[in-house]
C-alpha cells in the first residue's frame, strides 16, 4: 500500500487522487482545518476513512468542533489494555470511518459508521 505523510500543509490546495485514508495524529485547534485535512480522501463521491487519534482531555472540544461543522462523533470508552473491538485498517478496508482516542488510562474509539457521498461524515 502507498502512504503519503503530510503536514497541514498538504491539506489545502493539492489534490492527489485515491487518498483512501487520512490518519490524524492530533485534532486540529480550527474545525475548518478538520474539513480541509479529511477533504483529502472520499473525494468526487468516493469513499474514504478518516481516523483521527484524540486524547481524553481533548473529547469535549472535538466533539464541539465536530458539532459546528455538522459532524456527529459517536464514542464508545473503553478501559486501558482492552482490546479493539476490530483493527482500525479493517474498518478502513471496507469504506468505514473510525475514530479512536488515547490516554493514559483510558482509551475510546468510535463506532465505525458509513459515510455518504456529499456529508462530512468522515469520522
């Protein structure tokens, strides 16, 4: 598989075809920047997963942000040391959107949900 390791400065203004998933190592402090980092996969109607990697303290304000641009965040907690319920790249491989958190003590992902051509749905 390719991989393609990107700042925010491959969010705006390029364009690389068959992007089928972008991994976000750290929420963006800017929900317009979420738009723009996830914007580079799914594109023309096509599908694609974004899984972003959000720390506990951090929940609260991604799911604000997430709210403001219309995107629902849904979080399952899990205790640390649990194991997934599935791989990330499994979810990935059939078209799913997943997105996972991870602290010190406690880690949660979300349940991986489908995303339509046309919505912000990438989580």
């Amino acid at each position: 598989a390719d991989v393609l390791v990107a700042t925010d400065v491959a969010a705006r203004g390029i364009h690389i075809d068959d992007v089928p998933c972008v991994v976000q190592c750290d929420p963006p402090d800017d929900p317009k920047d979420y738009v723009h980092r996830a914007g580079r996969t799914g594109r023309a109607g096509a599908r694609g997963v974004v899984v972003s990697f959000v720390e506990p303290s951090q929940k609260r304000s991604v799911q604000r942000d997430m709210r403001s641009i219309g995107v629902e965040v849904q979080w399952t907690e899990r205790s640390a040391g649990a194991p997934r319920r599935e791989p990330v790249a499994a979810a990935a491989a059939r078209g799913e959107a997943a997105r996972a958190t991870a602290g010190e003590r406690q880690n949660a992902d979300a349940t991986p949900t489908r995303r339509r051509p046309g919505e912000l749905g990438w989580l």
